[in-house]
C-alpha cells in the first residue's frame, strides 16, 4: 500500500516475492499528500518462503499505527517445495 489512504485487502491469496513482505510506504513527499495510513489488511492467506526477512516494510513519512491487520493466515514454506 503506497500513498494510499483508506484501503483494504481482503480474502487475497498473497505471495510476496523477494525478501519484503507488505510494504507500507509513502512514495511522494509532496506535503499536499497526508500519509499512506488507514489500510486494512484482512482475512489473507500469506504464502512465504524462507527467503522473506521483512514481513511488513514501513517506511518513512507513513502512520503505521492506523493500519489494522487481523484475521490473516501465514504459511512459510520449506525450501525446495511448491505450492
């Protein structure tokens, strides 16, 4: 969720690539824009490997605070195996 306000994902299947999870950010710092803040992070099945260091990046300029996560499922997944 970057410079969003307000949003949700709900009953998502989500495998992150790379070693970051969900990113929180705030990709303009142009202060006509508030702070990505209020998401809503729901009812997800989260799929990672052992690659991801990162389960939620929060960057700068954001409210982390707002957001809500609840009700997800995480699953990581053993090396060498498909889904």
């Amino acid at each position: 969720m970057a410079a969003a306000r307000r949003c949700s994902s709900r009953t998502q299947y989500d495998l992150p690539a790379g070693q970051v999870g969900r990113p929180i950010l705030q990709e303009t710092k142009d202060e006509r824009f508030k702070p990505c803040h209020g998401g809503v992070f729901e009812h997800n099945l989260v799929v990672f490997d052992r690659g991801v260091r990162t389960v939620v990046n929060v960057g700068p300029g954001t409210d982390p605070e707002s957001f809500t996560f609840r009700a997800n499922a995480c699953v990581v997944l053993a090396p060498n195996k498909c889904l």
